[in-house]
C-alpha cells in the first residue's frame, strides 16, 4: 500500500452544487495541498473523507480500507483538524491531556507536554481565556500527539503569526520524514504550500482543474505579464492560461521551455500559487 487515501470518482449532489468526478491520492511520505476559492467543494470532500455526510458515487479508501467500514483503531490513524472543531471552552490544556488519553490508545502524554512548554502555552488558564492564534495552537497538537499516520487538515495555521507558522509547518515537515505519514491540507495561505507541499489539487466549482507535482509546477509553469499588444503576438497553442488584469494581460505557460524555445524574447517569472489559481478560476 503506498496511499494512505485514495478517493476515486467522487460525486455528491445538492440542489445547487454538485462534487464531480473528484480524484484524489495522497501517497505515503506526502504533503498534499488541497487548493480552491470558497464554496469550491473542498469542506464537501473533506466532510466526506471523514464520513460525516454521506456521498452519491465513488469510493474513498483510507488504509486500502473503504472509509465506511473502518474499525475504531484505523480511525486512531486519523490527525483532524477542522475549521470549527473544539472542545468546551470551560477546560484548560491538562483537561484535554485527560481527555486525549481516554480517547486514544497511542496518545503521547510527553509529545503534548513538550509541544506546550515549546510555545509557551498556560497550563492552569482555560480555554476562553486563550486568542484565536494560541487555541490554534492546542488545536494542531491534539491532532498530532495521539501520532497518526494521515493528517487531515482544514487552514491548520489560520490566525497564526508568521513565527508560529513556521513553526507549525516544520512540525508538519518532520511528520511525513518517516515516509509512511501523509497529510492532506486546506489553507488559503497558499505560501505555506509553497514551502511544504509536494502535490497539488486544485478544484472550482466542484471539480478538479489542476492536480500537479510540485517539482512539475516549478519546472514547467511561469507566467508572463505584458500589455495586449505584445500578447496578441503569441500563438494560443504556446500558453494554457490568459487573463486581462488591470493594465496587463497575465498569461500563464505550462511548458516554458517549450514556449522559451518559440519567443525567447519574453520575460517569464515564477507564479505565485494565489495567481495560479486566479488564473484557472478566471483565465479564458
């Protein structure tokens, strides 16, 4: 087995949305974000990674095992964080160390405690008396310290400082560097991406656009800004993406060195993954 999840031709319907065809692998040893504008379909795809709404088509395997026949155990192998998952604001962080520890079996009482002291978290204040970043914080180490072999994460470094962001990623580096782990993530900081991923998904409307390597992405894509004028001198076939923006046209090449080899005499920078998608989203 070399995927920790594997979802094929996903489908679920609403009355004014509908999932479509979405397929998705996250291999072992793999960060693979999972990139899209809201209201795209990526809460309806995790929701349904976890069994929490039922889907119409496809199949979704965890550990090579249908995610609706999984045992108490293999849903131990499962680190969630979602954007609105918490516990009573009354506890303090050694309530949920006792908590964690009914819950499961692996949980890793020193992991925790470590984790706590390294970002400087009270031990005695609750809950409510914690900032948005620092119950983020707990957040991320309860999906962590109980040592899953597949994260999935819905903007795990929403409300961060950039320190801790860093911080945070490292944590999600070191996680898969046993190549068994893998983690599937959500975020509208697509910078962390860059800095993380080594796969990505992008989807809109309901399907996927683009599912792309990160060394692929790197190598192949560029984008060039330029007025019209000059853009009209290149032949469609030689870009995948074009967008009037502002005073410029944006175009987006997926084989530069192809299109280097046509029109040397263009400028091709390296495109932010904020305006990958902006292209793929509103690019003709």
């Amino acid at each position: 087995m070399k995927d920790n999840l594997e979802i094929t031709n996903l489908e679920k319907k609403y009355a004014d949305f509908t999932l479509k065809n979405i397929n998705i692998k996250v291999s072992k040893g793999k960060i693979v974000g999972f990139i899209g504008q809201n209201g795209s379909g990526k809460t309806t795809t995790i929701k349904a990674i976890l069994n929490l709404i039922n889907y119409d088509q496809g199949s979704i395997k965890i550990f090579s095992k249908n995610n609706q026949k999984l045992t108490s155990l293999d849903k131990e192998q499962i680190g969630v964080l979602l954007d609105d998952s918490f516990f009573s604001p009354i506890l303090n962080v050694k309530d949920i160390n006792k908590l964690m520890k009914c819950f499961y079996h692996n949980w890793n009482e020193e992991l925790y405690f470590d984790y706590l002291k390294k970002f400087k978290i009270p031990l005695n204040k609750t809950l409510k008396e914690f900032s948005g970043g620092m119950k983020r914080k707990i957040q991320v180490l309860c999906a962590i310290c109980h040592e899953p072999k597949l994260l999935i994460l819905d903007e795990p470094t929403n409300s961060l400082d950039p320190i801790f962001r860093y911080e945070i990623l490292d944590i999600f580096t070191n996680f898969v560097r046993n190549k068994e782990n893998s983690i599937l993530i959500t975020t509208h900081i697509t910078s962390d991406l860059d800095l993380i991923a080594d796969q990505l998904v992008f989807i809109d409307e309901g399907q996927i656009v683009l599912d792309i390597s990160k060394d692929t992405l790197d190598k192949d894509y560029g984008l060039i800004k330029d007025t019209q004028k000059n853009i009209d001198l290149i032949d469609p076939s030689y870009y995948f993406k074009k967008l009037k923006y502002k005073n410029k046209t944006l175009l987006l090449i997926n084989n530069v060195s192809k299109f280097n080899n046509k029109y040397p005499n263009f400028t091709i920078i390296k495109p932010s993954l904020e305006e990958i998608m902006l292209l793929l989203v509103k690019g003709e």
